[in-house]
C-alpha cells in the first residue's frame, strides 16, 4: 500500500493544453473607438494598410461590443413629470491586433493622421 502511494505521487501532470509553442511573441493591441461606424471603418482601414505596407502580420478587425448611453430629461422644466425625452450615445469599438512588430511598423503608426472623433488606445502585449 505504501508502495502504490509513493508510484501515485512520483508520477508527473501532463502539460496544460492551454501553452502555445510561440509564448514569446509580442503584440502591438489596438483599440479604436468613435461615435460614427463609418469614420471608425475608415480609421481602422487606414491602420491595417500603414500595417500591411511594411509586411506585418495583422488580426482583425475584431468587433467589440457597442456601449449605449442613454439620458433620460424631462421636456418641461416644472409641470408634467410624465413628459419626457431620451437621448443615447453609441460608441462603436474595433480591436486590431499586429503581431511582433517592427520598429518601421510602430513608427508608421504613431505618426499616422486619423480623423476627429476617433480615439485609440496602443498597448504592448
């Protein structure tokens, strides 16, 4: 019995699926945000071609979810609480990933001129 117990613990755990071979591969993760779908689009093209020029290898766009705002006022200052008015805000989201980056490819991309209204978020992976 004592025997089986020490055989039990000896034995070593299989290896997680979950570990890719390439671990060691970084990511440049953007994250671009606007009110308009359509000004958003353009922006992200215009990434995904500044990327592709220098031969890098890119994923997405990713749609993100949409966050909705929403306001409720009321129509009157005073009178008629039942009276009232509602307003939202959409701000549509798209997340383009840009694996192992060149220094060419990071440069390009900080001195690219998007229009207003777009906002974006670099992260290093």
């Amino acid at each position: 019995m004592a025997e089986e117990k020490a055989v039990k613990t000896a034995r070593s755990r299989p290896a997680k699926a979950g570990k890719k071979a390439g671990a060691d591969t970084h990511r440049l993760r953007i994250k671009v945000r606007a009110y308009e779908h359509a000004i958003l689009d353009r922006s992200v093209k215009q990434i995904i071609d500044t990327a592709a020029r220098y031969d890098a290898k890119v994923v997405g766009p990713v749609p993100l979810p949409i966050d909705i705002r929403k306001y409720t006022v009321n129509r009157s200052s005073f009178i008629d609480k039942d009276s009232r008015e509602q307003f939202e805000m959409r701000i549509h989201k798209r997340m383009i990933d840009i694996v192992d980056p060149a220094p060419k490819v990071i440069e390009a991309l900080t001195n690219i001129d998007l229009p207003s209204g777009v906002s974006i978020d670099v992260k290093m992976l």
